[in-house]
C-alpha cells in the first residue's frame, strides 16, 4: 500500500500558544493555486525550533487559508554540527550545492569569496544571492522532511572563513593522499568541511589553512564538481556519524 505523504510547509509564526492560525502570501498561494488544496486537508508545519504542527485547514478566501492545530511533537536537533564553507561558484552549481546539503541534513552553509572565485564582493549583489538561496534552503527542506533550517551566513572573504572554532577542520584537496572517509573524527561534536573553486584554491590559500589547523583530505582520484564534492563530503560525515550512533 502506497503511504501518502503530508504536505510540508515551513512557518515561522505558528507555535504552541494558540490553535488556530492564518496562512497567506507565498503559503497561501502554493495551497490554494498550485496544490489546489481543499477544507479539510491536512498539513505538517515546523517552525525551525524542533517543533512540528499537525493540522487542518478549516477555510480557504481569496487571500489566506485557516488552519487548525490538531497536535504538536517536538525534535532533537543533531548530536553534532555539520558545516560546508565553500567558495562561491557559477549560479546553477551553487543553487545545487545549497539545496543537497540542506536535504543532508547541513547545519551552517558559508559562502566565501576566495581568490579563483568568480564573484568579488564588488560584482556580487549578495542581498539577491542570500534571499534566492533562502528560498532553496525553505523548499528542500520542506521536501526533505527537515525540522531545523540550516542557518545561511554572509559571504566572507577566505581569510575570516579560517577563524571559525570546531572540534575537526577539513579542507578538500585534490592533490591530498588522505581519504576523507579515513580522517573524519567521529568523536567530534563539530566540523567545518571547506570547499574550492572551480578553479581551486591557491597554495597560499592552502597553507593559510593548514595553518589554522585545517586538515587537508580528498575524495578519491577524480576531479569532481564544487557541488559534488560537498554532497561526498557530506554524505562521509553523515555516514560516519550515523555509523557511531548506531
């Protein structure tokens, strides 16, 4: 028997302390006009607190749909925080890299603006880049069936990326004789995995960051894209940790 799935929003508003709430603008639109949703139909909201809603539209007009809370559960965010660093690349790819590693499971995406990048903070409007990225992390998790949104921080410049504090830095080197898979500590509680280019980072680039402790690790022999090389990352550390919960 095929299980239907609930449709998933996410809202920031609705929380514990009514039952009954108003849903509008883009949600309002995405039920009423593209999933064409009937009175009664139910849904899963979360609010990006741990906290899921199950409810019930109670009534639709021509501009919100009501909701009725029917029960709540709450859930633990992971034991560890995941988090992918990676120098800005062409549009499509960075779309891809974002949505994946939200559907992953990514705690913290940092965007950078490195030295082979192909945006400078001078040619990069990084008020449209965030909100367009926002609304791609909203949707995969939705789909994903996430409870917490990954947070998405501003663009940097390389050099702040290497400050940040974590129980276990990794930078992706194609030219590394380390496998990832054998380098990730699975009794970390928090990684930092820094991505390059298209074009790669700069030896200087590279040595600034073994310097601040990142360990330089690689995937395998082939040369792969920016947004494949994070989904691989990703995926080990998941695996790994996983693996040790188990």
């Amino acid at each position: 028997m095929r299980i239907v799935r609930l449709i998933r929003l996410y809202n920031k508003d609705i929380n514990n302390e009514k039952d009954l709430f108003s849903l509008t603008d883009d949600s309002y639109h995405y039920l009423s006009k593209v999933l064409k949703v009937q009175i009664g139909q139910e849904l899963l909201i979360f609010n990006n607190t741990g906290s899921e809603f199950y409810c019930e539209i109670i009534k639709i007009d021509n501009k919100k749909c009501e909701i009725k809370v029917n029960q709540a559960k709450f859930f633990s965010p992971n034991p560890y925080t995941s988090q992918i660093t990676f120098s800005i690349c062409k549009s499509n790819s960075a779309d891809i890299l974002i949505q994946k590693t939200t559907e992953l499971g990514v705690d913290i995406i940092q965007p950078i603006i490195s030295e082979n990048s192909i945006y400078t903070k001078k040619n990069i409007n990084e008020e449209n880049k965030l909100s367009h990225w926002n609304k791609i992390i909203i949707s995969a998790a939705e789909q994903s069936e996430r409870s917490y949104l990954p947070i998405l921080k501003n663009i940097i410049p390389f050099s702040q990326s290497l400050d940040f504090k974590c129980d276990q830095k990794i930078i992706l080197d194609t030219n590394s004789k380390d496998m990832i898979s054998n380098q990730l500590n699975h009794k970390a509680k928090s990684f930092n995995i820094l991505i390059g280019p298209e074009g790669d980072f700069t030896q200087e680039e590279y040595r600034l960051a073994n310097k601040a402790n990142f360990l330089s690790s690689s995937l395998g022999d082939n040369i792969l894209k920016v947004e494949t090389a994070a989904i691989s990352a990703l995926s080990y550390l998941k695996i790994t940790m996983n693996s040790k919960n188990e």
